[in-house]
C-alpha cells in the first residue's frame, strides 16, 4: 500500500464525509464544520487529518455533478489539476483520490475512470507526485475499469493493486478504505 500525504474528498460526497466523520474524530469533525460555510467560496478547503485517519491532510473540494459528461469530464480535470496543483505546493509528495462519480451518480465508470486516469497521468509531468485511486474493495466493477485504464500505461496486472511509474511520481490503483491512507 502506497502511503498518501493527502486525501481528497467531495463534499458532495455523503458516504465519505460520514467516514470522515467516523475515523477522524472531533477534531475533525471541529474542523469541517467550522469549513462547512466557507465550502462555497473556496474550491478547495484544507484540514489536517486525525484519529484514525492515516494521512498528513484531507482536501475537501467543491464538485458539482454535471448533467451532460463531457461538462463532468471538465470538471473532474479541474478538480483533480486544483488538487495536485495544491498539494505541490504544500510539498506533498502523494495524493489519493476516490473514483469521483461513480457512486449515485451513475455516470459511465470507463469514462469516469478514462478521464481521471489521463488528467492525473497528465499532471504528474507537472508536478512530481504520486497518485493513488483508492476503490471501495466491494466496487469491483469501477477497480476493473481504473485498472484497465492504468494498464495502458503498464502492462502487468493485479487483483489488489496496480501501479505505474510515470516521469515524475507513481500511480496507483488499489482496493481499500480511503481514511487507511497513510
């Protein structure tokens, strides 16, 4: 398991601000709420991580879904060049992502996984980073799709895991609990 510097999690995201709730403790539970008023203005609103989760920070970003899927591909780039651009110049080293828009928005999960694939593949000549997709272990229709996608940078496969070294940082692809990120 690649160790992260810092999540990444959609406030429009029910399931995974519960388990930030949950795994983070008060302190982070203080922390978003006293974020919650300003989640509008900011794109990207930054907290630092506790109890029980592993990682250094939690970057909480601003994602609409979108009703046609070339305007949720553009915001999906946007997101993900938003946060990388951010962690670099935190000096982070690593950054995982959940598969944004898979869940209940049944947006097309090859497209999802395509277009985060590419923009992150894309961002890494920018900024020496490696990445992670962290994909709920039961979801194993959206970790084949994500796989599939980094396996035409890299020809090996996995069943838990899968990652590629590329220019400046590593992606990954793996099967787990996005709070578990160290």
């Amino acid at each position: 398991m690649l160790k992260s510097d810092v999540i990444v999690v959609c406030w429009s995201s029910k399931y995974l601000l519960e388990m930030i709730y949950e795994c983070g403790g008060p302190s982070v539970r203080t922390a978003i709420n006293n974020q919650i008023e300003k989640k509008l203005k900011n794109p990207l609103t930054t907290v630092k991580s506790d109890g029980n989760i592993k990682s250094k920070r939690i970057y909480f970003i601003h994602w609409q879904p979108e009703s046609q899927i070339d305007l949720v591909k553009k915001s999906l780039e946007n997101l993900i060049s938003i946060c990388m651009e951010r962690a670099d110049n935190d000096n982070y080293k690593s950054i995982a992502y959940p598969a944004i828009g898979c869940g209940d928005y049944n947006y097309p999960i090859d497209i999802i996984a395509q277009t985060m694939v590419n923009k992150v593949h894309q961002e890494q000549i920018l900024h020496k980073m490696s990445v992670s997709f962290i994909i709920q272990s039961t979801k194993k229709d959206i970790f084949y799709h994500f796989d599939k996608q980094i396996n035409l940078f890299n020809q090996s496969t996995s069943t838990d895991s899968l990652s590629k070294i590329i220019q400046n940082g590593l992606m990954q692809i793996e099967k787990g609990d996005i709070t578990k990120q160290k």
